[in-house]
C-alpha cells in the first residue's frame, strides 16, 4: 500500500532543484499573487532548516535585512515557487542551524566551501 502511494506522490511531486543543502545561500523565486497581478519574489537567504515530508517537505531561509532577521519558510512543491538557485555552497556540521538566530553581524556567517 505504502508503495503505491509513495509511486502517485513521486510523479506528482517531482521538481528539478539543485542538491541544497543548509548552510547554503539561496536565491528563492516565489510567485506573489496581489489582487489581479502577479509577480515574482527573490528572496535571497541562508538556508537554516529542511523539512523532508514528502509532498509537504519545506524549507527555510534567513535573511538579515535592515538589521533585523527575516525568516520565510517555503513548500517545496508549492506551484508558487518559480526556482531555487544556489548562490554559494556553506560548510556547516549541524542539519538545523536555528543558533544562528541569536548571532549578529560576522558571527552570523556560514563559512563558505572552497
């Protein structure tokens, strides 16, 4: 039975997004519906948590903006969301990095990979 469900939500869930990781800074697409126009959103930001649940899997990316920290957690398979680009490849040695909410400036940097 599991496989059966595991094969409908394979094929319908299926995008082709980079390998990302957290750590890694991220451009994200979304579409923003406003009344009757519709626009796409970049929202550029450091990936700090992966949800994995199938079909209702997620992601969520910081930004620091004015000097105040911005979080937006994305579905991955919405039909809003246009395309994810990498911007630069991070090394980190957590798969959550919500620590990074109590940093600031310097501190709150993920190391790059070289």
């Amino acid at each position: 039975m599991f496989e059966t469900i595991d094969q409908f939500t394979g094929e319908k869930y299926s995008k082709d997004y980079p390998q990302y990781t957290p750590g890694d800074t991220v451009k994200v697409h979304f579409k923003i519906l406003e009344g009757d126009k519709e626009r796409i959103q970049v929202f550029e930001g450091t990936i700090i948590a992966i949800k994995n649940k199938g079909p209702r899997s997620t992601i969520t990316v910081r930004k620091i903006s004015n000097g105040i920290g911005v979080e937006r957690i994305f579905p991955v398979f919405s039909p809003l969301l246009q395309k994810i680009t990498i911007s630069k490849k991070g090394v980190v040695k957590r798969a959550k990095l919500y620590y990074l909410r109590s940093k600031f400036g310097k501190a709150a940097k993920v190391q790059e990979q070289k």
